[in-house]
C-alpha cells in the first residue's frame, strides 16, 4: 500500500486583517488548510471571502497576521525576505489573469525570464524554456511575439515560463478570466495534463464552477473562512483519462 502524499501547503489556523479599529478587515479568520504534492486544489469563493488573501499567502506575497503557515514542513514565518523570495523563485510558479507578458519579446525569451534570475547558463535556459514551450504545445510559436500570438496561445506562453523552473507548486490565479469558452477548456485540459503527467501540485483561485470541475478539489471560502472542502465531480485526474 503507497504512503500518502504528503503534505506541501499546510495552515494552521491562519488569520489575516487588514487596518485597525472601524476600518479592519478580517480577510482570514482562522483557517486550517493542507494541499498535499500531486494535488489539484480549485479556491472559489464570491469577491471579499478571503480566496485570494490565501493565494497571496501560499505564494509569499503577503503573510499571515496569526497562526502558521508551513511550506513543505517549515514556517515560512520564520523566514527573512530574502529567503522567502528564494522560495517564491525555486519552488512557486504564477500564472495571471492577464498573462504578464512582455509585448515585443518572443515567447522564447519570456518563457527564459524566470530562468535568468535563477542564474542559469544561456544553453540551459534555452534548452528548458524550449522544452516548456513544447510542453504547452506551442514549440512552432517560439520565435514569435505576444503580439503575434491569440490570447489563448498568450496564455499558454505564461504557463510555460510558469513550469520552466520546475515549481513544487504552480498557483494559478483566474486563469481563463480572459479567455472565451473554448480557449478556457483549453486551458484547463492543460493544466489538467500537466497535473498528470508532470505531477505538478496546481493551486488556482477561479469564480466559474465549470473551470473549478476541471479540479480534483474546490474548497470554498466563505467570509475568510472554509465553507466547504470536497472532491469535484469531475476530478481532475479523471479528465485525462
């Protein structure tokens, strides 16, 4: 019988508020989270529940005001500036909503960006920037612009300079917000696919119940508390099978 995966993303009992007195804002009031390795975790929740105030502190954009969070066993909390912008570099990909491109560079050399502020030799970059863009299936675009490039194929791009750097983790933040239907499947059926076969832990804040389904799991936050954590219908493994 296999172990269980273990644990990645654990909080323990995290608050976060924002201002003082008539003006505080209890973003997260006291929530206890585990995402284990392998796993593909849908945040949802209507606008002020608190889904992104979690996202921004599994990504070390913010930290808690109270309580623990814990990256693979250890407090972040602990951890000076500096180290947890190291975390962020080797251990956490982002993808946006609106794709955070550089216009007038190829997708080749956006995908490589991650990689130049990890110190990479030029060969290896190339060669791991290349392998991304095939990844996402888009090894034909390298060479072209963002300009040149239909939002979905933009998208992918991100996607690619995301998993570049082979992340423990990659957090996806409404990652179809600007895409229309079909593009958005897309999408999904990608990170699906990367889930699987690269077994990257994917993390990804969506309001569109249809997008969540692509998920083994959507937890629901609700007035920066959990209101429900279960397996989605669909599972996302299951999609890509």
């Amino acid at each position: 019988m296999s172990a269980a995966p273990h644990a990645l993303v654990e909080f323990r009992a995290v608050r976060k508020i924002y201002g003082t007195g008539e003006s505080e804002v209890r973003a997260l009031a006291g929530v206890d989270l585990i995402i284990r390795d392998g796993e593909f975790v849908a945040i949802m929740g209507p606008s002020g529940s608190g889904k992104s105030t979690c996202m921004n502190i599994i990504g070390c954009l913010d930290t808690p005001s109270d309580g623990e969070y814990l990256f693979r066993g250890v407090s972040v909390g602990t951890l000076t500036r500096d180290q947890r912008a190291l975390l962020r570099r080797h251990y956490l990909g982002f993808v946006f909503q609106g794709f955070n491109l550089l216009k007038r560079t190829t997708a080749l050399e956006n995908v490589e960006l991650p990689l130049i502020y990890r110190g990479l030799p030029r060969r290896e970059r190339h060669e791991r920037a290349l392998a991304a863009l095939d990844a996402v299936g888009l090894a034909d675009r390298a060479g072209h612009t963002s300009a040149e490039l239909s939002g979905g194929q933009q998208q992918r791009v991100a996607i690619a300079r995301a998993i570049a750097s082979e992340p423990a983790v990659l957090l996806a933040d409404e990652p179809t917000g600007n895409l229309d239907t079909q593009r958005s499947s897309e999408i999904m059926e990608l990170l699906v696919r990367l889930n699987v076969e690269q077994n990257i832990t994917i993390v990804m804040v969506t309001h569109e119940a249809d997008m969540a389904a692509f998920a083994n799991r959507a937890v629901i936050f609700r007035d920066g508390l959990i209101a429900s954590d279960s397996a989605t219908k669909g599972g996302g493994r299951k999609n890509a099978s």
